[in-house]
C-alpha cells in the first residue's frame, strides 16, 4: 500500500539558512502529494501541494517536486526564517481511500 | 472563509469519564474526518463521512469511541469511559468532494489529557 517515509528529526538551523526536509514515498499510481505544517499549539495547515509527476508545489517560499523517478517530494526554502519553526509533515492518500497517510513529522528549530 | 472549528480546545478529565469533542467544517465540504495525533506522531484516521454517512470508521474503537455527523454538517466525537491511552489532540477534517484526491483542510485540534 501507500506509504511515506519522511526526514527523521529534529532539525536546527539558523536563520537565512537553506533548508531541505527530505520525503520519499511508495504508491501504486502518481497520487497527489502533500506538505502539510503544525505550529506550536496548533493544527495542521496545509502549506504545498503537487497532484501529478513533475509538478512543483510552492508557497510562503517554500517549495516541492513531484519526482517519480526517485519518488521523492523533498520540502526546500532558500532562507529560512525564525517563524518557520514548526513541525512538517509529508502525506499523501491510500489508493482507493479518501485517506491521508502522514510521515512520522520533523521538528524544525530556526535559531536567530 | 471561515476554516474548521473544533471545539474545546483543551480538555483534562478523569480517566473512566465521558467526554465529546465538536466539530464544524468549512461551510459546502461534505466529506469530514476524524484523526487521532499521538505525541510526536502524524495524525492517524478514525473515521470519515461522506455527507451524514461513515464512509470509513474502521480505525475506530468503536467499544468507547462513537460518532455522528447529524444534518450532514457539525460533528461529535465522544469517548466512554475515556483511559489514560486515549491522551492525544484530536483533530478534525473537511474537504469538497471533487476529484480522486481532495485537499484537507484541518481545525485547531483538541488536546485531550485524561488522568
């Protein structure tokens, strides 16, 4: 089935400094994938999206591509900022399923 | 556009009491879940509905977890009698039915602390 598997934590890193979350995936077919991040105290927000292969997700200057070669969806920003602590989670549905199947989370830590 | 409210935000109760979580989707989504977050952990499916009816409760306990989404939209979650296991946030769901795939949209959570 379905499957991702995500960049074990935590991560610290100063500010301004590039950041990659690394995610690779098992799926049967090309499902959508997600990034989705909590902050502290707080649900998840869902912070990029690709729906197909080749696809590249980005917001808030973040951004993600849909690699079937190597089924990955690394998370990248070029600089990083104090507000971008949080944990982030890649997902993407089981087949047949309106379900989301979430990495296990990495911690992300921006120092000043 | 409003986003999903749940409430309460945080509850702490006894373990072996009841207690129930609501739930209210982005207003026209009619698919609506359920998740179970575990400390350091991603979030985890319970049940979802599609419009008044689950669709998929399979990962309920259904011995002390129940749910209903009446009229299509709010829904309640309820634990009876809750153990000191069930400590975790709660999170809620929705999204518009519209493809193969469709984007969640989440609330804030419930932090539930039984004792």
């Amino acid at each position: 089935g379905n499957s991702v598997t995500q960049m074990e934590g935590p991560v610290t890193l100063s500010e301004e400094a590039f950041l990659t979350i690394n995610c690779t995936y098992t799926a049967t077919g090309y499902p959508s994938l997600f990034w989705y991040v909590q902050y502290p105290g707080e649900g998840l927000q869902l912070l990029l999206k690709a729906t197909k292969a080749d696809d590249k997700g980005s917001n808030k200057g973040f951004e993600a591509t849909y690699r079937k070669e190597t089924t990955s969806f690394h998370l990248e920003k070029g600089s990083v900022q104090v507000s971008d602590s949080a944990v982030y989670f890649c997902a993407l549905p089981i087949q047949g399923a309106q379900k989301l199947v979430f990495g296990q989370g990495t911690r992300l830590t921006i120092n000043p | 556009e409003a986003g999903v409210v749940q409430s309460p935000r945080y509850k702490i109760i006894e373990k072996k009491q009841p207690v129930a979580f609501w739930c209210n989707p982005i207003s026209g989504h009619n698919t609506l879940y359920w998740y179970l977050q575990n400390l350091g952990q991603g979030p985890e499916l319970l049940i979802r509905y599609e419009n008044e009816e689950a669709v998929d409760d399979s990962q309920l306990p259904k011995d002390r977890f129940s749910a209903e989404r009446l009229k299509g939209v709010d829904s309640t979650l309820k634990i009876q009698p809750a153990e000191l296991g069930d400590s975790a946030v709660y999170l809620c769901a929705s999204s518009l039915r519209q493809g193969s795939t469709d984007t969640q949209y989440f609330g804030p959570g419930t932090r539930l602390t039984v004792l």
